[in-house]
C-alpha cells in the first residue's frame, strides 16, 4: 500500500490506452515545448516566444515504455510497475490537455491583440472567436474526461492493490501448505478446501432463525413516516418480536408504548384516541405516552405503568430505540441529498427476515437474471460486476452500473441511480447522468420471519409529478404490485418486489432447512458480506465495529 502511494505522488491510468489526437497541434512538437506568438515586432513579423511553463510539459508520452508480461499473470513487481506507468500515463494526459487551453489562450490573446485588431474585419474577428470558443468547450471537456480517467485509474490501482495482496495471501498460504504437507501427521487438503472452510466459519448464515440479539437493540430505528401518523391516529406494529402501538400525545409529539392494556391484555390499538392518550375498547383504561395509565373508569385508580419506548420525530420520520442500554443523543440523517424532491413514501409488511431482505437490497448483480420482466429486460450480462468501495467502510457504487450505494446501519439501504429516461440505466457513474433517483429503504426486523418495510423515493427532476391529485396512491399501487431494489418504469420507476420476494422465500425456507444462505461469497457480494460481518461484530459484543 505504501509503494502504491509513494507511485501516485510521484506522477499520475489506462496503460494500454490510444494515443491522444491532441497531441499532433499547433505548436506541439515531441516533449511538448509551447511556443506562444506574440504581438508583431516593427517590421511585421511575428516572433516566437518561448513560454515560460514550457518545462511543466517537457514530458516523454510513457506509453512506449509499459513492460510487457509474457506470462498470464503478473508478480508483484511487474503488477507495481504496470501502476507506475499508468500512473505516468494520467499525468502526461493531464498536462496534454492542459497544455491545449493554453495554447488557445495565447489564440485568444493574439485575436484580441490591439495590434493585430487593426488587420482584421469585425466579421472575422466574430468568426475567429466562434472557432476559439469551440475549441475551449472542447479542451474543457477533454480536461473532464481526463479527470474521470484519474478517478478511474486510482479505482483500478485500489483493485490492483487488492489482487496482488490477494496472491501474495495465496502464496503464503500454498508454501504453508506445502511445509505442512511433508509432515506424515498432517491432513492433505487442497487449498481451495482450506479456504471454503474458513469462509463458511466466518460467515454461516444457515439453520433456524435464531432470536434476535438484545445488543442489536441498541439502535435508533425508523419505524413509520411522519405523515401517517395523524393526532387521532393509532398505529400497531412489530419490533423485535414484541407489540408496540404509536401515537401523538397532547403535546403533538410521538409516544410508542407496548401494545397490550395492563388489565386484560387487550390489545391497545383497537381502541382510539382520546385527548392525546390510548384508550383501551375493553374498560377503557386510559395510556399516555410514557405508558402511565391516568382514567381506570368504574373502579378505584391504582397506579398502574406499561412499558414505553424512547421516541423521536425527525425529517418526516418517526424513531425509536427498543434496546435496554441508554439511548445516544443523535440520531442519523435519513434526508434526500440537496436537489431531490420526496414523491412517495410507502410502508409494506413482507413475509421475510431482515437480513435476508438487506442482502437482496445490497445486490445488484442478479439484476440480469432475476429482473427480466421489470427493469432489466433486454439487459446484457456483464463480464464483470463490482462494488467499488473503501476497505474500511459500508458505500460505494456499482461497476458497470451507474449506480451509488450505502448500508446505514442498522437497517437502512440509501442508493442514489442515474438514470435518463424511465427504465433505462446509462453512464459508467451517477454523476454523468443528468437525472436521478434516490432510494431509501428501511427493512425493520419486526420478527424471525417478518420485516416492516419503509420505502421512499426521491427524484432531482419533474417536481411537478409531487402536485398531481392522487400521485401518491398511484405509487402505492405500483408499490404493493412489484417494489425492491431499484427504481424502474411506469411514469419514472417503482419498486420490484415480487421478482424478488418468490427467491427471498425461497432462500428462507432453505435456510430454515439447514442450508447456509452465505456458502460461497465472490468478489460482487462485498457489501453484503460487510453487513454480516457488521452484523456479527455487534451480536458478538465488540468494542469496535467493523468498517465504521
């Protein structure tokens, strides 16, 4: 890692990449020396000029020297020295094109020269300066290319980086083997047997759903957007296996309490609002928000207390925590990015466990195969698909798809897709594509086999779909039709669900057989390994969670 540093500050990929076109202009000749023209002396020639950053872009094009490999693979040093020549290659690009805005500036300043003005007619002079600012655009746009080639490049090199430590692991581990092989007291297992087994032991997702670890409580949790909940409104749900019932006090702020009366066990939600408490249908015992009953109609008061959850209202959503440790002052931001309207929020129950569904959300590469239907078809499959990301962290994006995404724990998928028409992916990043779509998707494990669902959607163009009479309704009828991952069709996108779920079921009931759901994860599954492993560390008590 630090060789690959040291390699990126010394120059700046694309190795075997075509020789730029921009190289053969006007005044540049073999090590790029810039020669600009000046104002013309008093004979009437125009002299040359030597400019003064003409070292900066003295550079030899290094595509001519990126050693050859004769074998399949590369060691480490020729992997290094392939890195140091793309690097080379970035840099020379970079000052190529820079070299050619100011090549157009010294254009510039020779067509407004106040002595030169005086040979020309206004009509050529618009001309001259329609041309230059053409080829500006063009410079410019080549500098932009350019700089997409660099964050290309130093993803490449991160992959690179990767695969060798990956084979230098593999040496180590083969020698090891080898020294251990000669021993007569030691097994004969392959490698490769060695490797599956140690991937199955640190990640074994298989068996009976088991309950849920009290640690994984100690969150705060998404559990209803804020506009669903009405101040005459009680809404019932399910977290962690247990009942809870919400509502608005009357101060208009959310209570959360458990949703059984303490008298009959009644459960509390078929009953109503009544000055900002619950009112139970069977005797009418009266619940506030900090689960005190205060009215115990018929009978002589005895103090009487439900168990009640801490509960937040932020950002148009409603929060609470359900674990027995003391709850943390900030609770993360779940807001669009700037530029993003909200057009739909939409809650569903799904037959699934949590996990299983965030392992769905946290895939994209079945999208060829599982959503032919929907808004893969015609879809080609690509050679390869990766998720690029930090080594130390829980976002990233997809390559090939220009799709950006993020695990926030403990239960939420952001992802941000470029898209240009309905349906249709385009782009190698989001960031080339002109419009987007941002997801949220909040999978609450309300118990063993079953996840609250909270979807929303945002778009950074057509607000006006917001103010359209019965909009909302509309995407959730799309919603309950097909919703999961990634947005697609009908008017700008909607959910895939049941092209999801019938797998997701399927995937259930086989690992509530005995099979492992995580056998044999490969390079595109990195993030939803990150979130078992997270997901592990916490159940295991950890002081310090991986990749945060």
């Amino acid at each position: 890692m630090t060789a690959i540093a040291t390699a990126a500050a010394l120059s700046l990929p694309i190795s075997l990449s075509r020789s730029s076109k921009l190289s053969t202009r006007k005044g540049v000749r073999g090590g790029f020396m810039v020669f600009a023209i000046s104002a013309s002396n008093e004979g009437g020639e125009l002299v040359n000029k030597k400019n003064p950053w003409g070292s900066l872009f003295d550079v030899e094009e290094p595509r001519t020297r990126v050693p050859q490999s004769k074998g399949k693979f590369l060691d480490v040093n020729q992997a290094f020295e392939v890195a140091r020549y793309d690097i080379q290659y970035c840099d020379w690009r970079a000052r190529e094109d820079l070299l050619t805005i100011m090549l157009l500036h010294e254009k510039v300043v020779d067509v407004l020269n106040p002595l030169a003005r005086d040979y020309k007619s206004i009509g050529t002079l618009k001309k001259d300066l329609a041309e230059l600012q053409q080829e500006l655009a063009e410079a410019h746009k080549q500098m932009h290319i350019s700089e997409a080639r660099v964050g290309a490049t130093l993803d490449k090199l991160a992959h690179m980086e990767t695969l060798v430590n990956d084979r230098i692991l593999k040496d180590r581990s083969t020698t090891a083997t080898e020294s251990t092989a000669s021993s007569p007291s030691t097994s004969k297992e392959p490698l490769g047997t060695i490797e599956r087994k140690t991937q199955r032991k640190s990640l074994n997702v298989s068996g009976p759903v088991k309950p849920y670890h009290p640690r994984l409580k100690n969150f705060w949790y998404p559990v209803a957007f804020s506009r669903d909940l009405k101040e005459d409104t009680l809404m019932p749900i399910d977290c962690f296996e247990e009942p809870w019932v919400l509502f608005r006090g009357k101060d208009g702020k959310p209570g959360c309490i458990r949703n059984t009366c303490a008298h009959r066990a009644c459960p509390l939600d078929l009953g109503s609002v009544n000055e900002g408490r619950v009112q139970c249908p069977y005797h009418g015992w009266e619940y506030s928000t900090d689960g005190k009953c205060e009215k115990m109609p018929s009978t002589k008061f005895v103090n009487v207390k439900i168990k009640s959850l801490p509960c937040f209202e932020q950002e148009g959503m409603i929060w609470i925590w359900p674990g027995n440790e003391p709850s943390t002052a900030t609770i993360p931001s779940l807001k669009p990015p700037q530029g993003f309207q909200i057009h739909a929020e939409i809650v569903m129950e799904l037959p699934v466990e949590h996990g299983l569904l965030l392992d769905n959300l946290l895939d994209l590469a079945h999208a060829p195969f599982t959503h032919t239907s929907t808004f893969a078809k015609g879809w080609s499959v690509p050679s390869l698909v990766k998720f690029l990301t930090p080594s130390s962290g829980l976002e990233g994006y997809w390559d090939p798809y220009p799709i950006d995404m993020e695990f926030r724990p403990p239960c939420m998928v952001l992802s941000t897709i470029g898209i240009s028409k309905p349906g249709k992916l385009e782009g190698q990043s989001s960031k080339q594509c002109s419009t987007h779509l941002h997801q949220l998707h909040v999978c609450l494990p309300s118990s063993r086999n079953k996840t609250r669902l909270l979807y929303r959607m945002s778009l950074d163009f057509a607000p006006f779909l917001q103010y359209v009479p019965l909009m909302h309704h509309l995407w959730r009828h799309f919603a309950e039709k097909v919703p999961l991952k990634i947005t697609i069709t009908v008017l700008f996108s909607y959910m895939v669900l049941n092209e999801d779920l019938r797998l997701v079921l399927g995937q259930q009931d086989r690992m509530i057989n005995g099979e492992n759901v995580w056998n044999l994860p490969v390079s595109y599954d990195k993030l939803g390994v990150r979130y078992r492993l997270w997901r592990n560390a916490v159940e295991e008590g950890a002081k310090q969670l991986p990749f945060m």
